[in-house]
C-alpha cells in the first residue's frame, strides 16, 4: 500500500468538485469504483491543534497503487499543496 495523501476539508471539497467534473459520478459516489478508478479510498480524521484548541477536518486518501498515486500527484497537484502556500 502506497503512503496516503491528507488535505484539509476545503482541498477535499475543491479536489472532489474536479474530480465529479473528470469522471462519472459513479466513480467518486462509489468506493470500490473510486479504488478501481483511481486508485484510492477515502478517510475521515479529526486532528485537535492543542496550541490553538481547535479541531481540524482532515480528509486522507489512502492508495493501493503507487503508480496511480504519482499520477494522481501529476494531474491534481495545485489541490494537494498546502492551503499556507497558495
């Protein structure tokens, strides 16, 4: 299993948007499709910021494959960079 991917609640939200354009809504409505599709599942956290107190929406994207990971990697950069950076 390859290393997963974690972004915020608005990457997700703007990464998912794109995705429903690129693909059928099967493929990002359905776990196994998106596994089979793209390569990934999806998993929620809630990460607690002790020096703010606040608790964070984290979405991870766990992958199977490497290769599909790296392609992912090439086509979705600008949504996977640091919210800090843009």
């Amino acid at each position: 299993m390859a290393k997963p991917i974690t972004m915020t609640q608005r990457q997700w939200t703007d990464f998912h948007y794109q995705l429903m354009q690129d693909y059928p809504a099967s493929v990002t409505l359905i776990r196994s499709a998106m596994k089979r599709v793209l390569g990934f599942t999806t998993r929620r956290n809630n990460y607690y910021d002790k020096e703010t107190e606040i608790y964070h929406r984290l979405v991870c994207l766990d992958f199977y494959s490497e290769k599909k990971r790296t392609f992912l990697i090439l086509k979705y950069g600008e949504f996977l960079e640091d919210e800090d950076e843009q």
